[in-house]
C-alpha cells in the first residue's frame, strides 16, 4: 500500500499545475478578445481552449479535494464548482474587458466564503477544503466563459445576450438567438460539469496515474469543444464555428490516442478483444 | 496528510464560534445587499432567495441517498449521490414551476412542489421495484428497530454484516417530502428572480419587456439551478453523503446546514441581484 500512496501524491505538484492553469486560461481567454481588435470571430476557439486548460487544472484540483473521501462522491464537487462559478461569471461580463480578472476574483471571494461554510460551519475539518472550493469556484467561472467567448466570439454581457437573426436576408437583432437567450449557457453548464468530474472519477484507484488523468481531463475538455462548436454555429460565423470544430477535433483526437497508450501502459495486461468469433465452417 | 490517512471528520456537534462568525456574515449580505439595492424588488427577492436556499438545504436532509454501497445493496437508500438526486427532484420541481410562473407566486411555488415530490416519488418507486423484483432484497432500515410510520419490524429483514438495504417505507416518505422542499425551494428562487429581472433588464437594456423575457427566464433559471445545486451539494456534505430519511440520527444535524444554506444562498443571491442593481 505504500507504494501506491507514495504514487498518488507524486507527479507534477499541485501548485505548478494551478499557477499554470490560471495563467494559461486567461491569456487564452484575452487572445479571443484579438476578434474585437481584429474585427473578426476567427479567434473564438481560444477560448475552449481556455476551457481545456481550466479542465485539466480543475480535475486536479478534484483529486486533490476528494482523495480526503468528502463522501459525497466525485461529481457533487464539479456540480458546487459550476453552480458558484456561474454566479460569478454571470456578473462579471458585465465589466467588459476585465471580465476574466473580475470573474476570477469574485468567485475566489464566493469560492472561499463558501468552503468556509463547508469546512467550519458544517464541520467538515478537511485541510484543503476552502483552498479547493475556492479555486473549484474559479475553474467553474473561467470554463463558463470560455464557452461564451467560444460560442459568441466574446465574453462581454452585451454580446451574450443579443444575437442576430436573418430574415430574407436582413440581419436583425434578436436576444432569443444569444447566448444566455437562447438557454446555450444550461448546456454548457452541464458539458462542464460532467467534464471536470468524469477525470479523476474514472481515474481513480490504486491505480491512479497523474499524467493518465491529466489526458483524460485534456480529452473530455476537447470533447464538450467539440459540442460547443457545434452549438456556436447558430450565434457566430461559420467560418469561425469550423475552425473551432477542426482544432476540437485535432485535440481530440490527439488526446484520446495519447489516453489509449497511457491506458495501455498503466493496464496490467490486455487483450485485444475481437467481436464474436467466426466459428462457422469448423 | 495521505490520501487513506485522511477520513471526514464531520461529528454531529455544532461549532458555535464559526456559526457565529457564519451568521454575522449572513447579516453583512443581508445589510450590503439593502444599502445597495434598497428595501424594494430587490431586497425582497434575495429574502426569497435565502427561504428557497433553506428549503432545499433542509430538503435534502429527507432524501434516502444511498450512494455506491445501496447499488450493492449493503446499505438502504436510492443508489446514487446527493449531487445526481437533488438535481433530478430539483429541477424536475423547477421545470413545474416555470411553467406555472403566470399563476402568481404560491401556485407557481406549490406546483414546483409538486414537480419535485413527484420525481421523487417515482424515482423511490422504481428503485424500490428493482431492488425487490430485480435484486431480491427485502427493505429492511438498519438505523431503527421499527418503522415509525408503519410499526413494521425490520431486524428480521435485515441481513448480516450490512446497514439495512431496499426503501423502507419511512425512506419512501422521507423521499417525497424532501421532494416537495427541494422542488419548492428551486422554483421559489427561479420565481423571485424572475420577478426582478422581468422589472429591471427592460430599463438596463433599454428594451421592450416582451424582448427581453428570454433573457430574464435564461438568467433566472441559470442562477436558481446555480444556487440549487450549491445548497444540495453542501447539505450533502452535512450528511456526509449518505442518509436513510428523517429518521436516520444525521438528520439531527439539520441547523448547521440550514445556516449554512442561509449564507451560501445569500452570498449567491447578492451577486444574482447585483448584476441588475449595480
């Protein structure tokens, strides 16, 4: 058993990933703001990119909350990291360009308030319960508006509540065509979610390996991209939805070969199943 | 501290100090949130805001969650986690009472009730058909003697080197009610925050209040299944994952997360009237 604790704790440190995590995911976050330099949507795919990197530091951050066994199972912590996240990232739109620092730094202050509550009031005494509620809360709101500035080409409220819609070739503004409108934001809610928990519920066990999870974080957060993409073609320009699409599918598809060899390697043995066998004509 | 090392350490005893230091923070949203937005539309749906926090929070205390162990019938309870149930009954109660928003505030509220308590309700049935029909396992509680509805005795039932196992009827009950409260409490928030945004996005937008509906029902419902699912999540860690239903000793741990509630709606609910207040 030594071993295998020993082996748990090891890998890249938790700080390095959450420094590099935060830092990676709000310059990717300000390169989609080059859209408004620029005057185009075609750099909207850097912020699911932001997502990806958020997602591989949140599962971490997950890991290291619940290997304390909160007995709540893994997913309730990706459900309390969107449910605070969105809180922040909602009102923090509303600051313009400095939407990302406002988000990050109200939903620290909802994230820490919260693991407070948790750890003190509730009595749950685990250590690092308000740090990781704390960044839990951050990694919810930076996903989420990700996503926005993904799907809308920005992460201003403005642009996430108004759309256009075309009628016989006139382009009108609609707020039902938008973002928040049109209830795209439930989706992602959940895309994220399920994204941020599914790693290290999957991964977990004697078994664990850091860089296996990290890939499978990398892996899903490339996946919901891709649905994201998907989704974006109804609110910013085709030609910027494929882009998306294709870098999704290319991480994708990286990270998940990536993630079958890690699995292969961390397997004690596996066979190569075939489907039934053909035993006609023996 | 190692990953096995470490158990929750959660007891049933109240920590006073935090409690009150839980509560003044309370009182500081409360009084920020009245000097900011005044004593109108606003400070009146962030008072809804923390009832229908409270509501789920105490809600789910009456949820029979059983978690991995119930799957394997080795403890009573619906075989799933706090997060997953909560959510169902939640927004299931949501749901129910958005539709119903044009009927006024208690009809809209009693209906997400009744939404909630409904999916609970099938939801005990079901699992209670598989764990009978499809496992072959009685229900049997492993925390008391008799039912306390019912009077059935349950020591017979019960099998060796487990905590009980199925739903008994006192769960099945428990199930329903923390339904009625879950759904009730979700669609509350949904509706006062409703209320308010239908008032104040026109004047923020400079827009019709026909235009801006989707916005004010998208947002509403965003931030009450935000709010919903932070209060389910830390009334789950209150119970520490897993409960049998009101009589269970850990729903005696109630008050702690009904303050805890208390605050977590009320910081959440601050920032959810600010975005149209500031």
């Amino acid at each position: 058993m030594t071993v295998k604790v020993e082996k748990i704790e090891g890998g890249i440190p938790h700080t390095t990933i959450m420094i590099a995590g935060l830092v990676a995911s709000v310059i990717l976050l300000y390169l989609t703001y080059a859209n408004i330099a620029v005057g185009t949507e075609y750099f909207a795919f850097f912020g699911g990119l932001a997502t990806v990197a958020a997602l591989i530091w949140g599962s971490h951050t997950i890991k290291v909350l619940c290997s304390y066994g909160i007995g709540t199972g893994v997913p309730s912590a990706g459900m309390i990291a969107f449910g605070s996240g969105v809180i922040a990232m909602l009102f923090a739109t509303k600051y313009g360009i400095a939407a990302p620092i406002v988000a990050i730094v109200l939903a620290a202050i909802i994230g820490a308030i919260i693991g407070f509550v948790a750890n003190n009031v509730l009595n749950m005494r685990i250590p690092v319960m308000i740090q990781s509620l704390t960044e839990m809360a951050i990694i919810g709101a930076v996903i989420l508006m990700g996503y926005a500035a993904m799907m809308t080409g920005s992460f201003e409220l403005t642009s996430l509540i108004t759309g256009k819609v075309s009628i016989l070739g006139l382009s009108l503004p609609s707020y039902q065509a938008s973002f928040i409108g049109g209830g795209l934001i439930a989706v992602v809610f959940m895309l994220g979610a399920i994204a941020i928990q599914h790693p290290f519920n999957a991964c977990l066990g004697p078994s664990w390996t850091q860089d296996r999870m990290l890939m499978l974080a990398a892996e899903c957060g490339f996946l919901s991209m891709i649905t994201a993409a998907v989704m974006s073609m109804a609110i910013v320009s085709m030609g910027a939805a494929l882009v998306s699409l294709l870098v999704a599918i290319i991480g994708w598809y990286y990270t998940y070969t990536k993630y079958i060899e890690l699995s292969y390697r961390d397997a004690a043995s596996w066979v190569d199943s075939k489907p039934i066998p053909e035993t006609e004509g023996q | 501290m190692s990953a096995i090392a470490a158990k929750p350490a959660a007891g049933a005893a109240m920590d006073m100090t935090s409690t009150l230091i839980g509560i003044i923070i309370l009182l500081i949203l409360i009084a920020a949130t009245y000097f900011v937005a005044g004593s109108g539309l606003a400070f009146m749906a962030l008072i809804g805001v923390i009832v229908g926090g409270i509501l789920i929070g105490f809600g789910v205390h009456f949820v029979p969650v059983g978690g991995a162990p119930a799957a394997m019938g080795q403890a009573p309870g619906i075989a799933t986690g706090v997060a997953m149930l909560a959510a169902g009954a939640g927004l299931a109660g949501l749901f129910g009472g958005a539709w119903a928003a044009e009927l006024g505030l208690v009809v809209a509220t009693i209906t997400g009730a009744i939404g909630g308590g409904l999916l609970m309700a099938v939801t005990c049935m079901f699992v209670n058909f598989i764990y009978v029909f499809g496992m072959g396992i009685p229900s049997a509680s492993g925390k008391v003697d008799k039912d306390p509805i019912t009077g059935d005795t349950q020591k017979e039932f019960k099998s060796q080197g487990t905590e009980g196992h199925g739903l008994p009827f006192v769960s099945y009950v428990g199930g329903v009610i923390g339904g009625i409260f879950g759904g009730g409490g979700g669609t509350l928030i949904y509706l006062m925050l409703l209320d308010l945004y239908k008032v104040e996005l026109p004047g923020m937008m400079n827009a019709l209040p026909g235009q801006v509906l989707p916005i004010a029902i998208t947002l509403a419902g965003i931030f009450a299944i935000g709010i919903f699912l932070v209060n389910a999540v830390l009334a789950a860690y209150n119970i520490t994952g897993t409960i049998e239903g009101p009589h269970d000793p850990k729903f005696k741990r109630f008050p702690r997360a009904i303050v805890a509630c208390a605050i977590a709606s009320a910081l959440c609910g601050m920032v959810a009237i600010m975005i149209v207040a500031v």
